[in-house]
C-alpha cells in the first residue's frame, strides 16, 4: 500500500486563488511527522511546512497552513492567493520513527504538478 | 550559510563503468539521505546515515549500490557496472538531528545519464 497518496497529478489554477493540494497517508506509528515541498522547474527541493502528528493546532508558514486532519489521515497543503511563482511539483511526505531509533528519512509522494494561470 | 553541495551537477558515464557522486552536507548536520529521483516521480529514498554509519540502507536497490560517510560529514554514492536504468536525479539531504520533526534539505541533485 502506498503510503502517501497524492491524488492530483496537475492543476490549474487563477492567480490569487487560494488552491488546496491533497495528501493522504497510511502510517500505524501514533508519533509521525508531515511535510510538503516545493520542487520548480529548476530541480531544487525547497521545504514549506511540517506538522507533527501530535499537533494540535494547523501548521502555518506565511501563505501555506497545513490541513491536518488525523482521523481521516490527511494532511492537505493550502497556498492562499497563488502567485505565478507557485508554479511547480509540490510533494507530501512523511517521516516514521526508525527501528533503531531516532527518525527513518522522508517517504514522498508521487506529487502534484501546480499551474498558476495569470 | 552553505546548503548541501552536490558534485558533479551532471554525469554521463556508458553502460558498465564505475561512477561516484559526492555530497557535502550542511555543516553540523549528523544525519544524511540519499535519494533518486526519477522524471515525473517523487524521491526514493535509498540510504540514510547517522553519524559515519549507514542507519537504514534498505532502499539500495541492489548491491552494485554503495554508499559512504568515513568521517561523518561528506558522504560518497558509490554505482558499480553502471546500467542505463541507473540515469536518474540523485538527490542528497541533510538534516540537523535524526529527530521526526527535523526536516530534510537537499542538495540540488547530481544528474545521472548512463549510454
């Protein structure tokens, strides 16, 4: 089973939309971390937001807050009024204690391609 | 204020020769992760290193795939016999602790190409 799902393989969206990117998980650890990323057209993995499974309160980071909703296991990513720069891949990604202590590294998504039109 | 270096930015190398990519870490970081990255995928991880030892490798995909951190900082991705479905972004990551709520940042990839 796949453990983060992200079933949007691209959308389009107005500029200065607010756009919601979906991200569904599959864990059974109760400690676990989230994370979305930002990866443009140049390559490069830029890290947004992160939200701990214990969190009780939306991660927020300027115009990006995480939907974090643990019964349904899902953690979708907001970007409020979009910008053409938000342009890129974003991906979900989860991180899972390790057997031998501390945290494994990050399980990604297949990701979703974001469009901003003007 | 250096991020994670990666060397080189782009490999071409042909079918069953020897290639090695480098990445250099954010100073201070303990734990390191490398990834591929295929087009239109997400990272894969493949290994992850706390300290100088290799904590979890088992997402090397087969043993032509080797990877090290000698003195804990630079680490060294070894491809034996390389194939052409080796040709992919490799993708290497810091992060501060081994700790859930410590992010990954990553390097900006060295692309391989095998011929």
């Amino acid at each position: 089973a796949q453990k983060i799902t992200q079933t949007q393989p691209g959308m389009f969206v107005q500029e200065k939309e607010a756009v919601t990117l979906d991200c569904t998980y599959d864990t059974s650890d109760q400690s676990y971390g989230l994370f979305w990323y930002k990866q443009p057209s140049s390559g490069e993995m830029i890290f947004l937001i992160y939200q701990g499974s214990y969190d009780e309160q939306n991660a927020t980071e300027g115009r990006y807050s995480l939907n974090f909703q643990k019964a349904r296991k899902s953690a979708n990513l907001v970007i409020s009024a979009s910008q053409l720069g938000d342009s890129a891949m974003y991906f979900c990604a989860m991180r899972e204690p390790y057997s031998g202590g501390g945290a494994d590294g990050l399980t990604f998504g297949k990701g979703t391609h974001l469009i901003i039109q003007p | 204020g250096a991020g994670v270096s990666q060397t080189p930015s782009n490999k071409v190398t042909e079918k069953g020769k020897y290639v090695e990519l480098r990445c250099d870490p954010i100073s201070g970081h303990t734990a390191l992760y490398w990834y591929r990255q295929s087009l239109g995928q997400g990272p894969e991880f493949l290994i992850y290193f706390q300290g100088t030892g290799a904590a979890d490798d088992s997402g090397l995909p087969n043993d032509r795939f080797f990877a090290v951190r000698p003195e804990g900082s630079v680490s060294t991705l070894k491809i034996q016999r390389t194939e052409r479905g080796d040709s992919a972004v490799y993708l290497c990551a810091s992060s501060q602790t081994g700790g859930i709520n410590s992010p990954l940042h990553f390097g900006n990839g060295t692309r391989l190409t095998v011929t």
